[in-house]
C-alpha cells in the first residue's frame, strides 16, 4: 500500500513539474518585453503551439497513469514480462538459490598439509570450462565477484574466512546428459595428476555425481552484492 502511495505521488509531482515547465515557458516567451515586438498573429501561432505541445503532455501522463495502474494491479502482460526477466536476471547472477543435478568435489587435507588457493581456483576453473550453469564452494555461491585467495591460515571466499585445514566442497550443476559419461571420469582423471605433483599425503580428492544439488543463493551482506558504487555509464 505504501508502495502505491508513493508511486501516485510521484506520478503527481512529475505531472505538477511538466506542467509547471510549459507555463513557465509560455511566461517566458510570451512576455511584456515581447509583445512589441510579435504580430498578433505570431503570438496566437504561439499559443496554439503550446496548447499542441500540453495536449501530447496530457496524453502522455494518461498513458504513464494506465501503465502504473496495470502494474500496481499486477495482472498486465507487461507486468508478468518484467517479472520474468527480473528471475532470469537474478538466478543468472547467483542471487537464487537452485538445483539440478551435478557433481560435487571434496577436498580434505592430510595430516599436517593445509589446502591450497590455487587448488580451488583449479577445479572451480575446469567445471567453468565444462559449462557448470552453477558453483559454490563450502555453500558460498561463486559469482563473477567471487575471490579465492589465501590469508595466512585461512582461505577468503566471497569475503568469509574457511580453515585451510579443513576440507572443502565444491557443488557444480551441470548438463546431467555428460556427468557420468565425460565430466566425472575428467575430473578424476585432474586429480590423479593433481595428487602425483603433491603426493599421496597432502590432500585426499573425491569426486561424485549427485542428483538435485542445491547450490544456495549469495547472501546479501557478501561483498559479491555490494553494488552502491556502481553507476549507469551513458
């Protein structure tokens, strides 16, 4: 309801402005100053202008009026439309939570070794290559903002610090036509190569399919969200 409030007295202000604008620019034009020096005709070729112009003004304020009861209704098409872009738009950008099926690869450190930035940024890069639509690490939704990188003892991921003694899971949705058939066999096959450059004792890699992962939305205090900086460029 306030919502609705606040649009119609937006809409009214906006109207008092336009308004206001063409008054002001018959005062100015039509003036004592100029009076001398136009021909009746002239001033009355004027006046029947600005009358055109406060015509198309008026029509123009009906259609916004239409417009913004249509969509305070919520039943127009154009409303739907905006709506559904809006959902593509956000799900696109990680900021809703989806599911499908995929696969999902763990990391867990052995003895004394502590996980690597680069081995993250590793396997989140080939499931990027072979068209994961989604990814989290440890549930934190990776974005196109996201950061992997080592501080002393931890890494920081969208902003959150995880031990870099503790495993980490990384959930990827993906085509489920080539999980089984060629992702899950190439993965493993990475981390085979992976374990003989860090040796047997340094990290344990498990990767599986799963049916209907869920990989969370990123959350709103994550600096993957912060926006406020960011200004239309023309």
């Amino acid at each position: 309801m306030r919502n609705k409030k606040l649009m119609q007295y937006g809409t009214v202000i906006v109207v008092c402005i336009l308004v206001g604008a063409v008054i002001a620019l018959l005062m100015k034009n039509v003036n004592a100053s100029d009076l001398g020096s136009k021909s009746l005709q002239e001033l009355q070729n004027q006046i029947i202008e600005y009358q055109r112009k406060n015509e198309e003004l008026n029509n123009r304020n009906a259609r916004l009026y239409d417009y913004i009861r249509e969509l305070e209704r919520g039943e127009g098409e154009s409303y739907l439309l905006v709506m559904e872009e809006r959902e593509k738009f956000a799900t696109f950008a990680g900021l809703r939570a989806v599911k499908n099926d995929g696969v999902v690869i763990t990391l867990s450190p052995i003895g004394n070794y502590m996980v690597q930035d680069a081995l993250v940024r590793q396997f989140t890069n080939e499931l990027s290559a072979l068209g994961a639509q989604a990814i989290s690490i440890n549930n934190e939704r990776k974005v196109t903002t996201t950061e992997i990188r080592t501080s002393r003892e931890n890494i920081m991921i969208n902003g959150i610090a995880f031990s870099r003694s503790e495993p980490f899971e990384i959930k990827a949705i993906i085509s489920p036509t080539k999980i089984d058939s060629f992702v899950v066999p190439y993965l493993q096959s990475v981390s085979e190569s992976i374990k003989k450059q860090l040796g047997e004792e340094s990290v344990a890699i498990t990767v599986r399919s799963e049916k209907e992962i869920i990989i969370p939305a990123l959350s709103e205090d994550r600096i993957g969200y912060a926006m406020d900086l960011l200004e239309p460029a023309d």
